[in-house]
C-alpha cells in the first residue's frame, strides 16, 4: 500500500515505512552520487556526495529503536575491476550510511557485489542475493522489508526478492 501526504500528495519517508522491519537502500544513485565525472562509484572518501534531501530525510525517521533495521545493497564491479579495494568500498558505504542518518544506524548490513559485469553471479542486481542476504541476516522476511533504488535493476531485485519496492524519487520526494 502507499501512503500519500493529504496535502501534498506526496508519501512521507514515515509512512513508506510503516509496518516494515528493514530498509535496504541502493547506494549510487540513491542516496549519494559520485563527485567524479564519469566515475559510476566512489574510489575514495573526497569522491561523494549524499544526494539533495537524504540527509533531511532520513533524519526524521527513528533508526535508533530495534524496530527498523537498515540494509545497504549496492554493485561494486569496480572492486572486481580492481579499481577500488572492498574493503574501502565497504568503509565508503558505511560512511554513507553515517552521514545520511546523523550516526543512527548502529549496525547496518551491507552488501557490495563485487564481480565485474562480464562474470555470472547470484548478488548483482537485478538477482535477489544481496537482499536475501541481508534479509536473512536480520530474520526478516519479504513482506516486512522494503528497498529503496533509483533504477530498473533495483526494481528487478526487488521482485526477485519478492520485496516492496519504492523509487528514491518518490521516498525522498524529488523530481
């Protein structure tokens, strides 16, 4: 179901997620972008920024509580390009999770697919593996979590998950 705001007739962050118990996000895109033209990920720390509004957003959801847990799904084929080392492309994720919720998040699941896209896997999206993953991690099922992405690979993982799915659009409420 999708809650609107009566005045706007725009969804409140909020009410996309009653009734959820986990939130997996996409990462570029999504919630941050790249400050590096042409460069799809960041590579290192000074190359991102989080996207206009989710900060403002996400700060008015309480992440604190042990009702809503938080997910991170995000393909990194340049890890398997060797362009970026996983480890610096978790620590990247994490960071952005810190910045776009005020620290709030205690312990969010993130997940990278770290294969190069010529190569066959189970976690790149649009396969539903990191979002199973991350839904197992937490014993939460598909009925009670939700992804957040900006595009069609994001909507096909989430179908192939079986998750509810809301374009960052319209969860952050831009254009």
């Amino acid at each position: 179901m999708r809650y609107r705001n009566v005045s706007t007739g725009v969804a409140r962050p909020s009410e996309l997620v009653t009734g959820v118990r986990l939130v997996i996000f996409d990462a570029d895109g999504t919630l941050r972008r790249t400050t590096i033209a042409g460069q799809p990920c960041p590579h290192a720390e000074h190359e991102w920024e989080l996207l206009p509004g989710v900060r403002e957003c996400l700060t008015t959801i309480d992440w604190r509580g042990d009702r809503l847990a938080v997910g991170v799904a995000s393909n990194q084929d340049h890890i398997g390009y060797g362009l970026v080392d996983a480890e610096v492309a978790h620590r990247l994720l994490r960071d952005m999770i810190d910045a776009a919720t005020a620290g709030a998040v205690r312990d969010p699941e993130i997940r990278c697919c770290p294969h190069r896209l010529e190569e066959s896997c189970g976690c790149r999206k649009p396969a539903p593996g990191m979002l199973v993953d991350i839904m197992r991690a937490h014993g939460v099922a598909p009925e009670d979590t939700l992804f957040v992405g900006d595009s069609p690979v994001d909507a096909g993982a989430a179908a192939a998950a079986a998750v509810r799915f809301v374009w960052a659009g319209d969860f952050f409420g831009r254009e």
